[in-house]
C-alpha cells in the first residue's frame, strides 16, 4: 500500500490541523526529507513546517493530558464524597449549639 505524498502545504487547509491529520503530514515530511533528493531550500521549508506541525502535536497532546488530569482529579472526588464518613468525621462536622441549656444536656443521651 503507497502512501500519498503529504507536501508541508497539505495541513496548510486548515490553520489548526487535527492531531491525526498533523501527525500524517509531519510523517509524510520526514519521510520526503530522508528519501527524496531535494534542494537546500526545499529541505528548510520541510524543516521548518514539521517544526511547526511538531508543536502542534505536543500542544494537542499537553491539551489532552490536562483534560485527563481534570477527569481524574473530579472521579476521585465523585468518590470521596460517595464514600461514608467515618464516625471521627460526623462528630467533628456537627455545629456547636453554644446556646444549648446546661440543664438539658443531663437529659441527653450521648454516644461519643
């Protein structure tokens, strides 16, 4: 199977390529710069769209891992919040009542 010829003009259609489409067109560049006999200017401009095509890959991929890193970040809290408090947890989270009538607290019954 050949694969088509991918000139650093192609992704040029779209000024933000996909990283499918960017990844294809920096492979087509490197593939032409190692297997074609091209001139000194030819070869810079290669150079310097893949330069250019490689930025925008890793800025797809940076984009990419932040996102994961937010989704995980938000499941681990879903689960600590799923989870149950432990006893420890519930009584230090109970508000203080300071307005609470000494002489009822005798009629309280008490766990902790």
């Amino acid at each position: 199977m050949s694969r088509r010829k991918i000139t650093p003009d192609a992704a040029e259609e779209g000024n933000n390529p996909s990283f499918e489409e960017a990844l294809a067109t920096l492979e087509g560049i490197v593939e032409a710069m190692e297997h074609e006999q091209l001139p000194l200017e030819d070869l810079v401009t290669h150079y310097e769209r893949g330069s250019a095509l490689l930025n925008r890959c890793e800025s797809i991929l940076q984009a990419a891992k932040g996102r994961i890193e937010l989704i995980t970040l938000r499941n681990q809290n879903e689960i600590a919040l799923d989870s149950p408090a432990s006893p420890a947890d519930t009584h230090a989270s109970l508000p203080a009542d300071s307005s609470a009538d000494p002489d009822e607290d005798e009629n309280d019954i008490r766990l902790f």
